[in-house]
C-alpha cells in the first residue's frame, strides 16, 4: 500500500468537508485581466486593477465615499421611489419590477444625490446606479437631479452628476422622456446663478442621458474606456452600413474628438475635481 493511502488512513490528510471555504465575496477577479485581489484591496485602489488600470463599474455609494471629505454626506430626497403612471407590463407588472428591484439592491431608484464638501467647499453630487435597471432614467430621477440642483443654488455650492445609464426607461415613456428638457432647464437655473456644472461620465453613458444632460457641463470629464454615445457601437454599424473606426464611442476616441474636456483616473478623482472647482470659484 502506497504512502498516500496509508497516510490518509491514519487521519493525517484534510477531508474535503474540513477545508476552510473563502468566503464569499472576499476574493474578486478583474473583468479585464482576471486578476486576483481580495476585495479590501481593490476598495483601496478605488476600485482600479493596479495590472491593467480597469475602472470596474461601481455605484453611487463607492463615488460618495471617494468624493466627499471624510466619506460624510447628508442624502437629498432619499425617499422618492416611482409610480406607474402607465400600468405597464411586459414580462413582468413595472410596479413588481420596482419592488423587487429595490428589494435585490436596497435602492430606491436608479440615482441617488447627496450634499456634502470636496476639500472644504460645499458640493453636491447625483450619481446614478446602473445596477437598479441599468441606470435607466425615469421621473424620480430627473426630480432627484432637480431637487439636488436647487439646494445647490441655495447653498451656492458647484454640483455634479455622476452619469452612468443605459437611456430612458422605457415603462415611463413620454415621461421619462420629458426628463430630459426637465434637467437641462434646471442646469440653466444653476448656470445663471453663476455655479459650475460639471458632468462626469462613467462606464456605460448611452441613450437620451447622453443626448442631454451629460453632454451639457462647463467641464465634460470620463474615466478611461468608458463607453459613451447615443445608440450601441452594433445599432450604428447596422444604421450607417459600414465598419467603425477603433476605439469608437469610448471615452479617449471623444476626447480626441472635442466631446470631452479631460479623461480622469479614479484613483485621483479627490485632487482633479478639486483643482476643476477652484477654476470656477476663485
């Protein structure tokens, strides 16, 4: 009898049922390298594969943390959830989708705004949640960015949207659309109260948010490799009949062609959203 048969006999090898399983959620692979880091660490690095430089998708929580100073903020209108002004259904009742939606990601809506200060100066940020129905817009999120950008007048603070949407929600129809005409009227509000508008573009930025409001900032800023256009790279191919140019509708193939003002590294967001303020506010 060979040495590993008598050794496992004695008791002296682990059985499969005694091994320490990881749990779950500590380990996490980069979506474009696959490498390995324990979740701590990529927190640590904002969320940036140290190999690669992959800005993996976050939410509006892990923006609010990065941004405001001491992680502190104080949530405008946290409480407005969507009606169901249509009674739509397709594969499942809006009202059900919404409900359970909010149930998997302790969301009330795909956007969410809070007020706080960014190196001392007052500041307040919409960040939108792709992962509450893809970031879609409806009517509570062009009420939520209205609603930020009044207290931002009140307070006279710079405000921010943090853009990260598939386009309108479609359950909404006329009325999602109408968000779009909704918000770029409150952006003249704050632009003729003299505040800044900056609108920072994040992976992936499509659809009516794109042929709005993301589009409109005194300063246009993305994070490197975001997709970022109207329709998806296959509809434009399908529509126009003919090859895309490389890197098309992502966020280095804008900046090369006058849509964006800077492309911003995660990791340094504190320092250049900063710096882009006091442009402003001197």
């Amino acid at each position: 009898m060979s040495n590993w048969f008598k050794r496992n006999k004695e008791g002296i090898t682990t059985s499969t049922s005694e091994k320490k399983e990881t749990p779950e959620g500590l380990w996490v692979r980069c979506s474009n390298c696959k490498t390995l880091y324990t979740s701590d660490d990529l927190a640590k690095h904002s969320f940036v594969c140290e190999r690669c430089s992959h800005h993996e998708r976050i939410g509006s929580e892990e923006y609010f943390n990065l941004i405001f100073d001491d992680s502190k903020y104080e949530e405008i209108a946290q409480d407005l959830t969507s009606g169901d002004p249509l009674n739509f259904e397709d594969t499942k009742r809006y009202k059900d989708r919404i409900k359970s939606t909010q149930k998997a990601t302790g969301l009330k809506d795909a956007i969410r705004t809070g007020k706080g200060k960014l190196d001392g100066q007052d500041f307040v940020i919409a960040s939108m949640d792709f992962g509450f129905i893809g970031g879609s817009m409806g009517s509570v999120m062009g009420e939520k960015i209205a609603r930020g950008i009044d207290e931002a007048i009140k307070i006279k603070a710079p405000f921010m949207i943090i853009s990260k949407s598939g386009g309108a929600r479609m359950m909404e129809a006329g009325y999602s659309l109408m968000q779009m005409a909704k918000v770029s009227g409150k952006l003249s509000q704050l632009s003729e109260a003299g505040l800044p508008y900056i609108s920072y573009l994040t992976d992936p930025t499509t659809g009516g948010v794109t042929a709005s409001f993301a589009m409109l900032g005194d300063i246009n800023i993305a994070e490197p490799g975001a997709l970022i256009g109207f329709a998806g790279p296959r509809v434009v191919k399908e529509t126009i009949g003919r090859d895309l140019p490389d890197g098309f509708q992502t966020s280095e193939f804008l900046l090369e062609h006058g849509f964006l003002d800077y492309i911003i590294n995660r990791t340094e967001i504190r320092e250049k959203l900063s710096l882009s303020l006091k442009m402003f506010l001197k």
